[in-house]
C-alpha cells in the first residue's frame, strides 16, 4: 500500500507544471489529470476556447483528441490556421491586423493578397510534431467512445487529453436524457481514472439560464456533473453589473462585439479554490487572449461613449 502511494504521489507531482497555455489559468489551476465539464452560452466559442486549448496543451507535448459529432477536420483546422496567421500578422498580438483572414475565408481557399503568409504557415503545421487530432463521430455511445479511448492510451507514452463536444449529444440507450447523461459522466469518470488522462468535455446550457449568472443549475441535467466533475467551469458574458444580464438585448449586443468580453467561472474545484479568469475573445480569427478585468472594463466604458 506505502509503495503504491508513493507511485501515486509522484504521478500526480509529475503534472505540477503542466500548463495549459492560457497564462491567467495556469495562475490559479493546477490542471491535473481529471473530469473537467466547460459550459456556456451558444455562439459564445466554447468549441473554440476547448480546441485552443487542446492545440496549446498538444503544443507542449501532450497527445490531445477532439471528439467532434458536429464539427468537420477542415473546420477545426481552420481555426488554428487563421489563429496562427493572426498571430504572425499581429506581432504576438501586439497590434490590430485590417481585414485578417478569417477560418471561412481559408476553408474557401479565399487567400487574397496573402499567398505568401498562408503558404509559411502550412508549411508550419506540415513539419510540426504537435499530436492534436480530430475524431470525427456519427453515432458511436460512450461504449463505443471507450473502446476508442482505450486504443489512444495504449498507444502513446505522452499525457492524454480528450475532449468531447457535446455531452448532451453522445447517444445513449437510457429511457430518458438525464439518464443518459449520469451514465454517461460516471462511465467517463471511471474510465478517467483507470488511465489517468484528462477529459474536457462541453456541456449545453438550460435556456432559461441565458440572462442568469453561471451556476450549477446553468447545466442541463447538471445533477451528475456536479458531483462527478472535478473541474466545472462556466464561459458567459463579462458584464461590470450582472443586472445587465438579464436584458436579451444587451445580451445579444454583448455577443455582436469584437473583441467578445467573456469570463471563465470555475463553479467547483478538487484542485484548489474557485476562480474567475477574463478574456478578449476575437471570433473573427478564433482566438481568445487572456487579460485582466481591468482591460474589459475599460473596453466597456469606451463602447458606451
């Protein structure tokens, strides 16, 4: 038992200094192996934010899978394509770029005068060693997910990161969705575990929680994710007064803006305290860059000149 501890105890140190890319979270999480369960508003980037963030991990040499039942390779890709592109144009970000070309333009092969720029960035990606792929799903369940899995554990010595979009959507033989839900968490759950890899998996939101502060209750059928998640964060809106919130028109405002002000509320965490983490969220290059609140609020007093 003391040896099978002390094997256990390393393993876990071994993730200390795991960092996800995203310099306000790695301040304030540790992002140990575990069940992490991300929910938001719709056309909020949550798809997005995840798949940025499973390139950055695979960017430090993890092996990270996208389980898409929605999404296409070339979709995917083009995001970090235009991100990358908008990444060089910017200088790291530093500077605005006019017109950049967006994930639509590039899957459209609409390049314009920037033939050059495309041509060193898929050259960048052709000879890069970053294990990130997409697994393209139809109507596999969690068994046939599992099986999946299992074979990508097997078969890499590197940490493993999955991500699921969308919970709600993985098919299911149970009499009901709630049902379907719970044995679908507890399954990932024990599966997490048993390998020790980490899940990201993005959950629906109950429309009645659109104009609401982020809360457990925010998720559908969020009895099993509350107690089964390690990690459950929330992306909504940043608002300075929540009571603006509440307006579907300021909301829709909110969600024309670019950049997009979006906070990250962490509602449970086994790995330490809760947290808030802001960012600027740019849907037109499919980036979010992590700021301080500071920065929203400032942006938001400009916006209301």
């Amino acid at each position: 038992m003391v040896h099978m501890f002390r094997d256990l105890l390393y393993n876990s140190a071994n993730f200390a200094e795991r960092k996800t890319g995203f310099k306000n979270i790695d301040l304030v999480q540790i992002l140990l192996p575990g069940l992490y369960v991300i929910g938001g508003l719709s056309a909020l980037g949550k798809s997005t934010f995840v798949w940025q963030l499973l390139s950055q991990l695979a960017a430090n040499g993890e092996t990270c899978i996208y389980c898409s039942y929605e999404m296409s390779e070339l979709e995917m890709f083009a995001k970090s394509f235009c991100r990358e592109l908008y990444r060089r144009e910017s200088e790291d970000y530093t500077r605005e770029v006019y017109k950049p070309l967006t994930s639509s333009d590039i899957r459209r092969g609409e390049f314009g005068d920037k033939i050059l720029q495309v041509e060193e960035v898929i050259r960048y990606f052709e000879e890069s060693e970053n294990d990130l792929r997409l697994l393209n799903l139809q109507n596999e369940n969690i068994d046939v997910l599992l099986k999946k899995f299992e074979k990508i554990c097997t078969n890499t010595d590197k940490p493993v990161t999955i991500a699921i979009d969308y919970l709600q959507i993985v098919p299911t033989a149970k009499e009901n969705t709630k049902a379907g839900v719970d044995d679908v968490v507890r399954k990932l759950k024990v599966f997490q575990r048993e390998h020790n890899i980490t899940f990201i998996i993005i959950s629906s939101l109950n429309r009645m929680s659109y104009t609401e502060p982020i809360q457990f209750s925010s998720f559908k059928e969020s009895g099993s994710i509350e107690f089964s998640a390690d990690v459950v964060w929330g992306l909504q809106l940043y608002f300075e007064d929540d009571t603006m919130r509440k307006s579907n028109v300021n909301v829709e405002k909110a969600k024309k803006d670019i950049p997009r002000k979006v906070e990250l509320k962490c509602l449970k965490n086994r790995n330490g305290g809760n947290y808030t983490c802001y960012f600027k969220y740019l849907p037109n290059v499919d980036t979010f860059l992590p700021c301080e609140e500071s920065e929203l609020k400032q942006s938001a007093r400009r916006n209301a000149k």
